[in-house]
C-alpha cells in the first residue's frame, strides 16, 4: 500500500482521468462500497454503472490530509458540465493491500460553486440532473409532498417508493427531487383503492429500465382497468344515491297498476336454480331459446320466478321468448314450447339498472298488500328494453307483474 496519501492521491487522479476505465477500477475493492450525490452504491458492478454515467473531468488537487488508510483531498473538478468548475472533497478508506474499501464524494463546506451551489460527482460529474444539494431528508420530502412520514416509511415497506438512498449505518432515509411526483402518483391510486399487486406493476412498467412499448402498455393497461372499476363504483355509488333519496322521500312512489296479462305462447327453458349459480343459467337459457327461435323475436323475452329464487337464494325459474311458431326440429333439448294463462298481476316498469330493482319489487309488493290481493307464488319480469338491446343500462325497461290472481287454464 502506498503509505504517502498524496502519492495516492496522485495515483487516483491519473486513473480517473484515464481512458481505460478498467485502470480506475483495479484501484477498488470488490466490495468497495462508493457514496455520491446522497447515493450509495455497492460492489464493483454498481460501481461500473455509476461510471458508466461520468463524462470526462479535470482535477486540481488542493490539499491533501490524513494517512494511507484513510485520507482526504479536495480538489477543483472542472469539465462540460453545468456549474464547472466545482470543489469537492474525497474521502479514502484503504484496506492493508492498499485497495479503496469505501469512497465518500462530497461538497467541500468552505467552497461553493457560484451561482448555482451544484456539485457534481466524481471522479466526474455523474447524472448531472441530480446533485447532492438536491437529497432530502425524510422530513424534507415530506412537507414537499404533504406526505406524513409514517406513510413514507410504509411505502417504502411496502415496496412503493424506495427512498433514493438509507445511510447504513443510521438507517436514515433520503430522497431526491425527481421521486416528488412518483410519490403524489402513488398517493392518488392508493386513495382510489388500486391493489397493491397492481400498483406493483404499474410502478415496475412506468421505471423499468427499457421503457418500451411493451411497459408504456403495461402502465395503461393497469390504470384502464382501475378506471373502469372506479366508474363502475361510481355508477352503483350515484344509483344507490338516488334510490336512498327516493326512500326518504316521503311523495316518492313508483306508479303500479292492476293489469291483466295476456295468453302468450312460447319457447321456454324451465329449471331449478342452486343457491350461489349467479346468473350464469339465464345466460346458457337465453343462448339455447335464441338457438330454438332462429331468429330475433319481434316481441320482448322475459322470466316467470319463485319467490324463493329472492328470499332463499335457490329456486324454480323460467326464461322464455314468445313465439308464433311450433319449435322447429332440432331445437336445443332444454327447450320447450309453452303456453302462459292470462294472468292478473300488480304491475310496475322499473326504469335503469337493476341494481334498485328492490324498489320496484316494493312498490308493487306494497300495492297488492294494500289493496288485499292474493299473491301468487311466483313473479314475472319482462325485458322491455334490456342488455340484448342496448350496452347503456339507463335505457333498460323492465315490466315487474307480481302475480295476484289464480291463473286461469
């Protein structure tokens, strides 16, 4: 190890300002750890990539203190950067080979760059859009962002926003400048609810190293997602809304009327509905009338339902389509031809989503109660207006006919 620090010095220089990039190198140790503008980097190979950011630089070594283990130098770095030239100190730890164990770069306190207070890395100005006066502390970034600490410190756990450096030895945490708007971005999805896993990728895709296309769709994809949940939240969120204001409104009341059904004949797929089915068998009765029928019915589909399809979760259903015509050969064999009675039914059309249908189911439940009719066991939806017809579901129509009277053969 070359015991005279200023010989060392002067050894450092030259290989710094070398074209042979491995020369500078050689002087660390393979677990050298290297600390630049408030950030750390480990190892040779971080050391490399740091590097690899480091244009060309001049020194001017001014003083020169300490012992072959560890000492210090100042010196003027000048080069195409902004703010050159600029002051800075070096601070060598060196092990018993004579090999750099740990290198720390800093501003020098009794030397600032005029007018711009910069100071650029070394052994040259590395990133320049980052300085050391840029690193905040935790505080710092924190009234910056309106961000409290706990919630940084929770991000960081959580692998969200990982500070641009932690000293090792006191475990503080600093930020740069550039990770402001990183953190007000992770801020608004996680008050909008994205999931963790998805903010994940999101954040990988929006700082993955390549940037690509593949990342730039990976980014949207995600936020296109959460959108669409976020809006289709808010359009339950608005109908419940309305729903409640029609509840408290003491003059709200749907119109429901006494009516007589008409007979009708149809296709029909009858079957019995396990609790929890969801209401993938409407779709598979709907695919396998439409099947039968050939061709789009003139007149509207509709549904015949137990009431225990409601109150227990499971029941007995009917889904059918009218029909003119005998079922044709070949026809689905869940299907069959049907003929409906005439029938009386306290009636009401729900208007919108179904999402409120209750409402409508109330008001016509309450009618027949007050007007002291006799429910049957079953209910009838038909589908004025519905999904097959339009994609906007404040369009849709819905007849709800409560059954009242004894149907007639």
């Amino acid at each position: 190890m070359t015991a005279d620090p200023r010989a060392f010095v002067e050894e450092y220089v030259a290989a710094a300002t070398a074209a042979d990039r491995a020369r500078y190198l050689a002087l660390f140790d393979d677990n050298v750890v290297v600390r630049d503008e408030g950030r750390t980097h480990r190892g040779l190979t971080e050391v490399r990539r740091w590097l690899d950011h480091v244009p060309p630089v001049e020194y001017d070594v001014r003083e020169v203190t300490g012992t072959g283990a560890v000492c210090r130098a100042v010196a003027e770095v000048s080069g195409d950067f902004p703010g050159s030239p600029v002051t800075l100190r070096f601070t060598f730890d060196r092990d018993a080979r004579g090999a750099i164990t740990r290198l720390e770069i800093t501003p020098d306190p009794a030397c600032s760059t005029p007018g711009t207070g910069q100071a650029p890395a070394g052994p040259g100005p590395a990133r320049q859009e980052h300085t050391m006066t840029e690193r905040l502390t935790i505080g710092e970034f924190s009234r910056i962002t309106h961000l409290s600490i706990r919630t940084l410190r929770r991000y960081h756990e959580q692998d969200l926003l990982v500070p641009a450096d932690v000293d090792p030895v006191t475990g503080y945490r600093y930020y740069s400048p550039g990770q402001v708007r990183l953190a007000q971005t992770i801020r608004r999805f996680r008050d909008l609810d994205l999931p963790l896993a998805d903010l994940r990728r999101f954040l990988e895709a929006e700082t993955g190293a390549h940037g690509g296309a593949a990342d730039r769709d990976t980014a949207r994809q995600v936020v296109a997602a959460h959108l669409r949940r976020l809006e289709d939240r808010l359009g339950r969120t608005q109908r419940a809304v309305e729903a409640l204001r029609e509840l408290l409104d003491p003059g709200a009341e749907r119109t429901v009327t006494l009516e007589l059904l008409p007979p009708q004949r149809v296709y029909a797929v009858s079957l019995d509905v396990p609790e929890g089915a969801g209401l993938d068998w409407y779709d598979a009765a709907m695919r396998d009338l439409d099947a039968a029928a050939g061709h789009r019915p003139v007149l509207p589909p509709g549904g015949r339902y137990t009431h225990e399809l409601f109150t227990e979760g499971h029941g007995h259903a009917t889904v059918y389509l009218p029909a003119e015509t005998p079922l044709p050969p070949g026809a689905p064999a869940t299907v069959r031809e049907l003929d409906l009675p005439a029938r009386t039914a306290a009636v009401a059309t729900h208007t919108g989503p179904h999402e409120d249908l209750d409402l409508t189911y109330g008001a016509v439940g309450s009618f027949a109660a007050r007007h002291g009719l006799r429910a049957q066991n079953i209910v009838e939806e038909v589908y004025l207006v519905g999904p097959r017809d339009t994609g906007q579901p404040e369009r849709w129509r819905t007849l709800v006919a409560w059954l009242t009277a004894p149907e007639h053969p």
